[in-house]
C-alpha cells in the first residue's frame, strides 16, 4: 500500500470540495487587454451582454487587483504565481524566463498534469515557449546587453521634457498610433480580436476527445487605439457620456502617481467633448470584444461542453478614463488596479454571486488548481478562491497588493477592503491614503491627516510585512 504524506492528504482533502466527481474539467482562459470595471455586470452603462451572462452564471470578483497597473508585469505576475518584485518583470520588454528561468507558469502546470494546453490571441506579453501544445509565439527577447536600454524619466518633470525632446513627426506617430478611435464600415471579420474568436472555435472543435483542455484567450480590445465596427459606436452617444467628477484637461498634481499621459491624450489637453468621445469609443471597443466572447461561448454550448469547463474572464490591468486628467494606465490610482474578474464553474451552487472585499491577481492560478484537482506548484504567492465560490460569505481578510516603477523609484500600494495606501520610494517621495467608505472617488488625500496616522501605520505594516 503506498504511503501518503500529510501534506497529500491534506491537500486531498482540501480540494474535494471543488472537483467534480468522474473526468477532470476543462478551462477556458480569457484575457481583455486593459479592461476596466466599465461593464454592465459591474453597473456601468455599457453593452456587454456575454461577460454579464458569465457573471450570472458565475462569481463575481467586486474588488479584484491586478499587481502592476502594465499589460507584461501583470501578466507575468499572474501567469507565474508571483510578485512583480519577484519575477523582476517592470516593463513591457523583459521575459520572465531571463529572471525566473525555472518557473513553472500556469498553463505549463496543466500542460504537465495531462492537459491539451491551446491559446491564441494576447495572452503572455512574452510567451512561454514552454506552456503550449497548440498555438503561441516564439518569445520576443529583449535588447541584446551590448543596447542598454532607454532609461525612464523618474520624476513628473523629467517625463515632461522627455516628451517635449520627441520630434513633431515623433509625436504625431504616436498619435497616429495610439491616441485614436476609429468606427469601422463593416462587420470587423478583418479584426484581431474577431480573428481570435475565430481560431478559438477551430481550437475547440480540434481538441483531443481523450484529455481535459487548457484554452486560453486573449482579446486586445478595448486597448488602445479603440477601434471597432460603427454599429458599436452607435450604443454610446457622446453627447450623453458623464464624465467623471474629478475631470481635468491635465492631469492635476506632479506628484509621481500622476504621470503625463503618454497613451492616449499626449501633449494635449482632453477638452470636455474629446474625452465624451474617448470614453464612448473605449466602450465601443469593449462591446465589440464582448461579441467576440460571446462567439466562443455559444461554441462552447454548441459543442456540449460548458457543464464540464471552468470559465474564467478578467482584465489585465485597470484603466483610467479622465479621473484627475489622467487616461489609460501606469498608476497606483483605484481605476488603474481594479478590474474585472468573473469566474464561472458549473457545479458551484447558487451562482449570480458577488464577492465584494480584495482579491489579487495571484489568487487565480492556485484557485484554478483547486477547481481542476491539480496540486500546487511551489513558490505561489496567491490564495485559492474556491472557497468563496461556495459561500461569498467565508472569511476572507486578505489585502490586494500593486507595484509601479518610475524609473528607478518603485511605487507600493495596498488596499484593504476600506482604505488605499500608496507610497514611493517607502515613502520618501510621497504617499497617498484615501477611505472609500467615505471617498470613493478619491478626492481627499488623508495620508497627511493627524487624525489617520494610526490607520497609515498600520497599512504601512502590511507593505513592509509583503517584502
């Protein structure tokens, strides 16, 4: 008779609760590329009938995190199970593999325990030469070490004259590039994320019949340039787009978590009618990519497999849209964290449910190893969900943690399910505090505030407590 250790059968036990009985389920993946909580599930006025329909069907993440506000930090940090301070990835050009050569990502582990691992579309920032049976990139190696690479403005000053050393030409390429919303005649066939719909369902249809599948997803919408057909637009008239209540044309401080936009609005003040316009194209974007998931998901129901599959959707990172004059991403601010996170697991009863207090991103790779029967991989930083899948009500004290870099100076924040605390550099170059059971619009800093210092120390022990 085999022995098995304490650790196994603890670990056995822990996770009967959440497998199913019979084959292993299967998980389908999938990533919206800088989606924010502007979602109908998520009360917003915007049009996204399928991720809606997920959370009906499912659980929904109120107050979930990602741990780097940046589409190749986050992702990393998700797919590896670890920090960005660990994994070392503070860019958009690093590969994890050069920092954390042996790390066992999320869809590797599947790939490992038997499964038919599948992606297509953005799903790494730079892929994984080791986690896919089908589909994926060769990863794109950064700079040789003989090209030191551009050193990054550290201060709100410095990012401005870096923008004001760009040629006009430089600057315009820039715009062309980013800074547009173009609606579409047509129906978007030619598009990326239509063309990741489709191969999705070529995938599904091709799968293995004798292995559990691992397919991942990866939508670019609604990242900028938001471009979508005009049939999206037509949902949202600018005209009648409320713009937040903390809009400038600039951002407001030049303190570090208010960086010149460099995304979208470069240069440039966001007049009150072009941010309508912004706003309502981001959720034309956001509803096209929405169509798209519904394609993959009434694929899925037409193949009879959504009672054996794990669905999981979720944005990479946050992003702002005019609060303080700031857009897009790359800060500690709430709207460049928070974002979606919905899952779906068929034989978790009653469903519709909402979680309301923190979550992070690190918390999705050991919940879906919980959810599919699989042991965890050493070193995971997160914790599983499964537990509040079954009763949103469990305890659950656990603060969310997020990362930036300005150049050399790192930013830390923490949020708790009433209070952000933000601090650059351990404080040295400021910080920011803000309570939103009071204040959710974080309108008033309270990180100076006499009256708060006990509750600022006492989040300054949760980051300290995280190194």
């Amino acid at each position: 008779m085999p022995i098995i250790s304490r650790r196994s059968l603890l670990q056995s036990v822990a996770l009967a609760p959440f497998v199913p009985a019979g084959e292993k389920p299967n998980v389908l993946f999938v990533v919206s590329d800088d989606q924010n909580s502007h979602l109908g599930c998520y009360g917003a006025d915007v049009r996204s009938p399928n991720i809606d329909g997920l959370a009906r069907v499912g659980t929904r993440f109120d107050r979930a995190y990602c741990q780097y506000p940046l589409c190749n930090p986050s992702r990393s940090s998700l797919l590896t199970g670890r920090r960005p301070l660990a994994t070392k990835v503070l860019d958009n050009g690093t590969w994890f593999r050069d920092t954390l050569p042996n790390v066992v990502t999320l869809p590797q582990h599947f790939r490992q325990n038997g499964y038919w691992t599948a992606t297509t579309g953005k799903v790494f920032h730079v892929d994984d030469d080791r986690a896919w049976d089908e589909g994926g990139d060769p990863p794109k190696r950064p700079p040789r070490p003989d090209q030191p690479p551009r050193r990054r403005p550290q201060t709100y000053d410095q990012h401005r004259n870096w923008l004001d050393g760009l040629s006009p030409q430089a600057l315009a390429a820039r715009e062309r590039e980013i800074d547009t919303w173009v609606a579409l005649d047509g129906d978007g066939h030619d598009q990326p994320d239509y063309l990741t719909a489709t191969r999705a369902i070529e995938l599904l249809g091709q799968r293995p019949q004798d292995r559990p599948f691992f397919l991942a997803v990866g939508f670019v919408d609604p990242h900028a340039p938001f471009i979508a057909p005009k049939k999206y637009f037509d949902l949202y008239d600018p005209a009648k787009i409320k713009l937040p209540a903390d809009f400038v044309p600039w951002p407001a401080s030049k303190t570090l978590s208010y960086r010149p936009n460099a995304d979208i609005f470069i240069k440039r003040e966001a007049t009150p009618e072009l941010a309508r316009q912004a706003i309502a194209a981001y959720h034309a974007a956001t509803s096209f990519m929405d169509a798209q998931l519904g394609r993959v998901l009434a694929a899925l129901d037409r193949l009879k497999l959504r009672q054996n599959t794990v669905i999981v959707f979720f944005g990479d990172n946050g992003f702002i849209l005019g609060q303080k004059g700031l857009w897009a991403k790359e800060s500690l601010f709430e709207e460049a964290a928070r974002v979606p996170l919905i899952f779906s697991v068929p034989w978790i009863h009653p469903t519709g449910k909402m979680f309301p207090r923190p979550v992070e991103f690190l918390d999705i790779y050991p919940t879906l190893c919980d959810l599919c029967g699989l042991s965890l991989t050493e070193g995971l930083e997160g914790k599983s969900l499964a537990p509040l899948l079954k009763n949103p009500s469990a305890p659950w004290d656990e603060p969310a943690y997020t990362y930036m870099r300005w150049g050399d100076v790192i930013g830390r924040s923490v949020r708790t399910a009433r209070y952000r605390y933000t601090e650059w550099d351990h404080g040295k170059l400021g910080a920011e505090m803000f309570d939103y059971q009071t204040d959710p619009g974080e309108m008033h800093d309270l990180a100076s505030d006499p009256q708060y210092a006990a509750t600022a120390a006492k989040l300054q022990g949760l980051l300290a407590a995280i190194l």
